[in-house]
C-alpha cells in the first residue's frame, strides 16, 4: 500500500451503487481511509431490482464480443479481463459467502436464496467491515481538483472534504427512480473529458400506434436484427409484446440501435425471427399435406394469436389449405416468419433502461486502475463509462470489475510531483 507522507491515502468514492461499493471494499482493503458517499438513505438500488429481485450477478459464460462501445475495443477487452470471471465467482462464494446457482435455460448466475437484497446487504457490509465509512443521503454538488493535489468534493447541507483520490461511481441515466440522476457524467463532463452521446440502452421498444395490442402478454422465443446505416445488432432469446411495444430479452439486446438511430437522426429497421426454423424449414412446414390450412401449419410452431396476425401481415388468408396457397403467398408468408418487418417507432427511454449507453470515452482511462488520464487522482468505473453489456449479468460483471480497479488504483494514490 502507498502512503501520503505517513498517512495512508484518503479515497472518496461517490455512488454505493454496484460499481461504487465495489470499490469502496477493495479501496478499503487495501488500506486507504474510505468514505462511500450515497445521495439515498441505503444505496444499490438497482441491484434491489436487477433479475426481478432476485439479482442476476453474472453470466455463468462471458462473450467479451457482445459489450458494446464507441471506444477502443482492445481496451475495454483489458479492463473486462482485469478480474477475470471466475475470480468474480470466487468473490462472491468465499468473500460475501454467497452460493451461486445458474440458471441454465438462460446462463445466469443468481444467489441461491433468489434474494437481491442479500447482494446489496452483504457488499455494504463487506465494505464497512473492511474499513470504509458510509455517509447516506449525502448529495455531491461538485468535484474540483485542488492546485496542491488532491480534491475537493462538495455536499449538501455540510462542509465540503477533501481526498487524495476520488472514484465517480455515480451510474448514468437509467432508471431515475433509483437515484441515476446524471450528476456523474456532468461533472467529468465539466472537467473535460471526452463524452460519447448518451442514450438509454436495454430498454423496451415502443410502436405508434400499436399494431400489435391485441398481443400484449403473448411471449415467445425470437431471434431480432435491429439495423441502421450506422449499427447492427442481432439477438436471441425471450420476447414479450406489450400494450405499445415489445419487450423481453432479445428486445431490450437490439433496442440500442433503435435509440442510437433517432440520436442520429436516421432510420432503424427490425427484422424477426418468430421461430427456430430457417426458409428451408418453413419450406418443409408448408408442403401441401392432406387437407391442412396454412393457419394449422403455423400453429404448429407458434402461439395462435401471432399465428394469425402474422398471416394477416402476409396478406394471406389463415383458412387458406396449403394446396391452394400460391407461390408468391409461399415467398411472402416465409419473408414474413424469417425476416418480418416489426413495426417500431421508439422506445421506452431512460425510464426503463437497464443501462446507460455512451458516456466517456475509454481512451481517457487507463485500463489497469481506471485512472483518468486527464486528471490524476480521479477515477471512473461503471456506468458512467462507454460501454455496456447485454442482458444477463454482464453490466454487473463491468461494474465489478471496473470498481475493483478503481478501488485498487486509488489506494494505490501516491503524491505527485
């Protein structure tokens, strides 16, 4: 551990979300003198909401290539591999004492008490064990570097504190009514760094009107391709149709590119997938047998509803037998369940995003300590940084790793010259 003169270094870190506790523990650990400063009465809430309460830790398999980010790749592959996956397991198996159990279907790593708030709980507590002093409903109004070293960090309704090093772990936009309110990308806005656009990632799509209303609740399997002039994404897994839109998985994994394409202002076409079969295969299903309808073939396959307001889109009538179903109805009905236009205007925004897109830039970090390398001293982890994860565990993944390496490098703060 380095020392200031012949005192350990003193580390504030602002945010006791994921990211923030995280590095509040491994600052602490390793020796600095640690205040967690949260602006709620008890932090993590989105790790009280993440998996439907249950908290999806972490991916039980780690695909590096599904992070997005306008950044250097490479670098963001070095800061992921910085703590690797199995490490993290180990965190939480021998550190918090947190059985983890996958939930096959989906890859998933959940505790095996299925209870979020036992994450929560036990990294606040790990973090209070290990030296760090928690001050809740704390607002931050400002970060400023001081000329002789170090930083001042000003509070609401007390004297301002200053620290050698300071960790901006204050998440992005996504879900206000957690306490995201942005106040982290301003200020390392304000000191200068280089910020990609901002944009709500992981959030429902929405269609005016919506054609698609009388189907809200039906769910299946999908695979999506959302594309623009600028980005692609392509996604499988759960899909839900909602009252105006669509949600689930594979929704909420392409919905970025929608959002980055009004950002833009260009356009953004989805395309779905409504089953595992390829044209061949519905080639095959819709081969004339007997007396069956094209709605019977359909049905095989798919939920009833869908099945009918697919043929519809078609253009083909469901009673139709298979025999009588022409071949430019064949090529348009086939178009329609392998490569089908989803009518989508919009999304649900930062209201229900799972995660902030964008943010600053990754050339500005140094990926080993999470160091700015515009201001020494500061250090930035989790959301307020570009770049995010699928669904399933892998912003936590981020916000653990990046934490642990902010804490560990603003412990490590040494007087500069």
């Amino acid at each position: 551990m380095s020392t200031i003169g012949s005192r350990p270094p003193r580390v504030a870190v602002i945010g006791a979300g994921a990211a923030g506790t995280m590095a509040a523990i491994f600052a602490a650990s390793a020796g600095a003198e640690t205040v967690l400063i949260e602006r709620t009465r008890d932090g993590g809430r989105k790790i009280l909401i993440s998996g439907g309460g249950r908290c999806n830790i972490l991916p039980a398999r780690l695909d590096e290539s599904r992070f997005v980010t306008d950044s250097s790749p490479n670098t963001l592959r070095k800061i992921i591999r910085s703590w690797p996956l199995h490490e993290q397991v180990e965190f939480f198996e021998s550190e918090l004492g947190l059985a983890l159990v996958e939930e096959t279907e989906s890859a998933k790593l959940f505790p095996a008490s299925h209870r979020a708030r036992d994450v929560r709980d036990g990294l606040l507590a790990l973090a209070v064990r290990r030296g760090a002093r928690l001050w809740p409903n704390t607002l931050v109004t400002g970060v400023t570097p001081i000329a002789e070293g170090g930083w001042r960090i000003d509070v609401d309704h007390a004297d301002a504190i200053t620290s050698d090093a300071v960790i901006i772990a204050t998440g992005g936009l996504s879900v206000p009514n957690t306490g995201s309110d942005g106040i982290g990308l301003n200020i390392v806005a304000g000191l200068g760094h280089t910020m990609h656009p901002t944009y709500a990632a992981l959030t429902p799509l929405t269609a005016e009107p919506p054609p698609f209303a009388a189907l809200s609740g039906v769910s299946l399997n999908v695979t999506m391709t959302a594309r623009s002039a600028a980005h692609c994404c392509t996604a499988s897994g759960g899909f839900l149709f909602t009252h105006h839109g669509y949600s689930g998985p594979a929704a909420l994994n392409v919905s970025h590119v929608v959002a980055r394409a009004r950002l833009d202002a260009i356009e953004a076409q989805v395309q779905v997938c409504w089953t595992s079969f390829d044209a061949k295969a519905w080639e095959q299903a819709l081969t004339p047998h007997g007396s069956r309808t094209v709605l019977g073939a359909l049905r095989a396959e798919l939920p009833d509803r869908l099945a009918v307001a697919l043929l519809n889109m078609a253009g083909v009538d469901p009673t139709r037998s298979l025999a009588d179903l022409r071949r430019q109805e064949r090529i348009t009905l086939i178009e329609t369940l392998v490569r089908g236009v989803l009518p989508c205007t919009g999304d649900d925004g930062y209201k229900k995003a799972e995660v902030t897109g964008g943010g600053v830039s990754l050339a500005e970090i140094d990926p080993r300590t999470m160091e700015s390398r515009r201001h020494p001293g500061l250090f930035l982890c989790g959301e307020v940084l570009d770049a995010f994860g699928p669904i399933g565990g892998y912003n936590f993944l981020w916000a653990w790793a990046t934490g642990r390496a902010a804490g560990l490098g603003a412990a490590g703060t040494t007087m500069r010259g």
